[in-house]
C-alpha cells in the first residue's frame, strides 16, 4: 500500500452504515417499523426523510417525527419507545450485515502501517461497539464514536486528541461531507450503498477530494496516478 492515496494520511475516520457495513437500506425500513402504528402515509413519508437525510442520529429523527410527521406534541414516553423499537431492529439488521467488499483488508493494511483509524457515525455508540466487537473489527480501531453525540462533536474530539495529524474523513452521506469541511479535513466519497437524495449525492461529488464506490478501491488507487489524472476518480459518473 506504499503508493496508495491514504498513506499520504495519518489518521482516517470512517462512516461506519454505507461505509464499513452494508446496512442502509434495511435501517432506513426500521425507521418505519419503530413507528409502525402510525398511518402508511405518514410512515412512508417518514421512511423517505430518513433516507434522505441519511447520517443523521436517530435521536434526532425521532423527535422530528413529531412535529414534521405525526403532527403531535413530543411525548418523552413514546419517543423513548420509539428508540427502543429502532435499536432491537438494529441489533438483528447488524447481525446479519455484511462488511463492505475491501473494508477488512483495508483496515488491515491500514493497521499495519500504524496509521490511526477512527470511527464517526450517527449510529448509537453503545451498539457500535458491539457491533465491531461481533464482527472482529474493533481491533483496528483507536476510538469509536457515535450517538447521541453528533458526527461534528465526534470528529472534534479525535482530532482535538490527535493535533496535527493529516487526517481524511470516509463517508457516504452529506453529513459526513459537512463534517469534514466544518474541521477543514479532505473528504473522500463512497457512493455505492448511499441512499441520500440525488441532490446530496451530487453536493457530495462535487465537493470530494475522491469519489469511490467502495474501500476495495483505496486499495489500488495509486497517488502519482491520482495527482497525474485528478478528473478520473473525482468526477466519476453521477447516478
């Protein structure tokens, strides 16, 4: 991996849905299922803003789904119920979940050159960490973070932790791409498994210092060919 774009790097945080684990679709569906006694029409718009606005904690979602969906006053009660709901679907839908193709050779590779690997997410800390754990994961990483903090106050915390180290920030959703250039870090995009709105997708190419479909390419994209031929890996095609 000498000459691959992320030895350039000393620390890279990941997305972890989308990014290292091939989830989105399902965990948008939960979403509806969390609120399933409601009405079709208000789940299905729900499920909607969910997936285009994927990345955002589900601490958040659930209490715009008050106001925004139900159109009722917040009920702590049901909102509590609501996460209980989403976080047992979760616990099933990672079970099952397969890691992205190329995220543990990677990882791996990343690991051995003692580069300093960190996970951001919207996801909730807590089944994070068991998720890595279960899947044998956790041992690549210096930290994991996730909600109810947000992706910008986890990215500010490992980078206040690791001052001036070049750092990039792999995602799959405009949040992750606000992230980044909220803390002036490059970005790069991984668009296979996103499943935001075509507008964000387009904002987050546009915005990429590299555009990929998944980590299997981080692994044989050579930096001199990237500086020599920028325009080929960021301006890939808009799906």
């Amino acid at each position: 991996m000498n000459s691959t774009f992320l030895n350039k790097y000393d620390l890279i945080i990941f997305d972890c849905d989308g990014v290292l684990i091939d989830v989105n679709p399902l965990k948008c569906e939960a979403f509806g299922k969390a609120v399933g006694n409601y009405s079709s029409v208000i789940v299905e718009s729900f499920v909607n803003h969910c997936k285009e606005t994927f990345g955002i904690s589900r601490y958040v979602k659930f209490k715009e789904f008050f106001n925004d969906f139900a159109k009722e006053p917040f009920q702590e009660e049901k909102y509590n119920l609501f996460l209980i709901n989403y976080a047992n679907i979760c616990k099933e839908i990672y079970g099952g979940a397969d890691i992205t193709p190329g995220g543990e050779y990677l990882l791996l590779e990343l690991s051995n050159l003692n580069k300093y690997l960190f996970v951001a997410s919207g996801s909730d800390e807590k089944e994070l960490y068991d998720v890595f754990i279960n899947k044998n994961l956790s041992k690549y990483f210096s930290g994991i973070y996730g909600s109810p903090k947000t992706k910008l106050e986890c990215t500010s915390l490992i980078l206040k932790n690791h001052p001036n180290k070049k750092a990039v920030f792999i995602g799959d959703s405009l949040s992750d791409f606000v992230t980044a250039k909220e803390y002036d870090i490059d970005f790069i995009y991984m668009s296979k498994y996103t499943v935001q709105s075509k507008e964000r997708d387009i904002l987050c190419r546009q915005g990429a210092n590299l555009v990929i479909n998944t980590l299997e390419e981080l692994s044989k994209i050579n930096v001199n060919e990237y500086e020599n031929d920028n325009c080929l890996y960021v301006k890939s095609e808009i799906r």
